[in-house]
C-alpha cells in the first residue's frame, strides 16, 4: 500500500485479555518500529526490527508483551493478559533505512476494562 | 544518553500570527538526525523534515521553516502566517547515527484561532 496501514483502529478488551495488534508497513522498508503514546507519557519506543537481523527488543515494558515480523513484512504485537495500563495508542511505523526519516500508521487505540 | 526538550507545552495563537516551536536536543554523538513531526486530531504522525548534523543549513517549505543551530543545540520550528489547519500537536525527535530509536520531545501543542 501507500502507507503504513494498521488494524484494527480501536480495540476495547477486558482486563486479563490476550490482543495482537497488526501492521502492514510501506512495501520495500526494511525497518519497523512499534511505539506507544499514552496520555500525558508522550512517544515510548517498544521494539524494532531491521531486515534478518534480531529485533531491538529493549524497549518493551514486560515479558507479556511480544512482537514478531513474518517474512520481513508485516508484524504483529501481542499484549498478553492486558492490565488497565496497557491502553495507550500503539503506533507502527517504517523506514527504507536505519538513518531515514519513519512513517508512521495511523495507530491502533487500545482501551482495556 | 539522547534527550529531546520541548518546553513549550501548549501554544495559542490567533490566525495569520507566528508560531516558533523550541527544541532543545542532548546527544554526545557528532552524526545524528533530527526530525519534526506533526500529530493533527486524527492522530496519524506525519513527517516534516528531517536535519542531518552535518548540515546547518536552515530550511523553508512553503509556510514552514527550521533553524538548526549546533552551537546551542536547537532545531526550532516556525509557523508562517498560521493556519486553522496547523493547529496540531508537533514532536520533535532525535536518531543517533546507527541506532535504531528516535528520541521524542514531549510535544508542542498549537492551538490556532480564527
């Protein structure tokens, strides 16, 4: 597609919920970042993944929280047993290499309850 | 360690006045990347520019201009002649050279009225 594209735009669990947040980033970008915007937290960087390489996982705030990259295209992040501090909008975003600019999806908001 | 300081919280403006966003970045690399985004209500980020540090060069696009200043370490933002349409919220950012991650400021909330 044109952009990052993600899915699904808004998400509403229950506390203790698995979700997998997806995204599909610009064809021929090798790089992919997951960030995440809470309110009044600004943008946290959760993982990265650039080609074959192993992904940058040090940004992620837990071990429920996981993210992988199927044939070097679209991604997927899973939150496992969702707390109520979870919910923020999760950003995905990519890049044609490490040293240019990134563009970002539209983001996925994630309620839980 | 990279930090990116935006201190102006939020700014409103009047139509037609301008509008200087401050970004104040800390990094102890001499090649990195510095970047302005812009966040309207629908929430995607959308990319404005991106400064490498070895180019001082200031920049103009249309209503927008950057001025890079390494000696103080800013990267600022000005808004001509302000719009209803750039009222938005503006992140500035900083990329090491090699690293993955950008660095966020906090953002600049602009509110502009007609």
């Amino acid at each position: 597609g044109a952009g990052v594209s993600q899915s699904p735009s808004n998400k509403v669990t229950e506390k203790g919920k698995d979700v997998e947040l997806r995204c599909d980033p610009i064809s021929g970008h090798t790089a992919l970042y997951w960030y995440r915007q809470s309110l009044g937290q600004g943008l946290e960087f959760l993982i990265y993944f650039q080609g074959n390489s192993a992904p940058d996982k040090s940004g992620l705030p837990s071990d429920r929280f996981s993210a992988e990259r199927t044939g070097g295209s679209v991604s997927t992040l899973t939150i496992q047993r969702t707390q109520q501090e979870d919910s923020a909008v999760y950003l995905c975003a990519s890049s044609s290499e490490v040293w240019t600019e990134a563009f970002f999806g539209q983001g996925t908001r994630l309620t839980v309850v | 360690a990279q930090k990116v300081t935006q201190a102006q919280t939020e700014i409103s403006v009047v139509e037609k006045e301008d509008v200087t966003l401050d970004c104040v970045y800390e990094t102890r690399d001499t090649t990195y990347y510095l970047f302005w985004y812009k966040q309207p209500p629908s929430g995607e980020l959308v990319f404005l520019i991106r400064r490498n540090s070895f180019d001082e060069q200031n920049e103009i696009s249309g209503r927008y201009s950057w001025n890079f200043q390494k000696s103080t370490s800013s990267f600022n933002f000005t808004i001509t002649a302000s719009q209803v349409v750039d009222s938005a919220v503006y992140f500035c950012a900083l990329r090491r050279h090699g690293n993955n991650r950008l660095a966020f400021g906090k953002g600049n909330q602009v509110v502009v009225i007609p």
